[in-house]
C-alpha cells in the first residue's frame, strides 16, 4: 500500500466501509508510516470537530439554485 492509494481509500476506511483485506493492508501501512498515521488522525479529528458545528439554514436564493441544478441533472440524465 502507498500513501497514495491510502488517501484514494481514506473516506471509506475511516466510515469502516472496506473489506476486511483492505483494512489489514491500511492498518499495515500505517504501522510503517507516521505521516500518513499523523493524516488520518487529522481527518478523523476534523470530522468530529466539523460535526459539533451548528447547522445554519440554507439561505432560499442557493436553496432555489440547488434546486434547479439538480432538476437540469435528472433532465439531462433522462435524455441519455
């Protein structure tokens, strides 16, 4: 494992969503390679601190553009 594939890998081992193998081989790399041990302690700790912000409301002007991108999406998805 590279330091490489474990950034591509991090989201999914961090959300315990890898195989068994993977995990192993992660665990491994990270035994091995204090910077990428320092990398994965920082995302893990921004994660939690993120979570204790407050949620604010979405303001109705990007609300409504969100809306509409995402009805162009289906539109589009549905003429392919």
């Amino acid at each position: 494992m590279t330091c490489r594939e474990l950034t591509e890998l991090l989201i999914d081992y961090v959300q315990g969503e890898l195989e068994p193998a993977q995990i192993e081989h992660i665990t491994h790399h990270l035994s091995l390679c204090p910077p990428c041990e320092v990398f994965v302690a920082t995302y893990r700790i921004t994660i939690q601190l993120s979570r204790r912000l407050p949620a604010k409301p979405l303001p109705q002007e990007l609300a409504s553009k969100l809306q509409a991108a995402a009805r162009r999406h289906q539109e589009d998805e549905g003429q392919q």
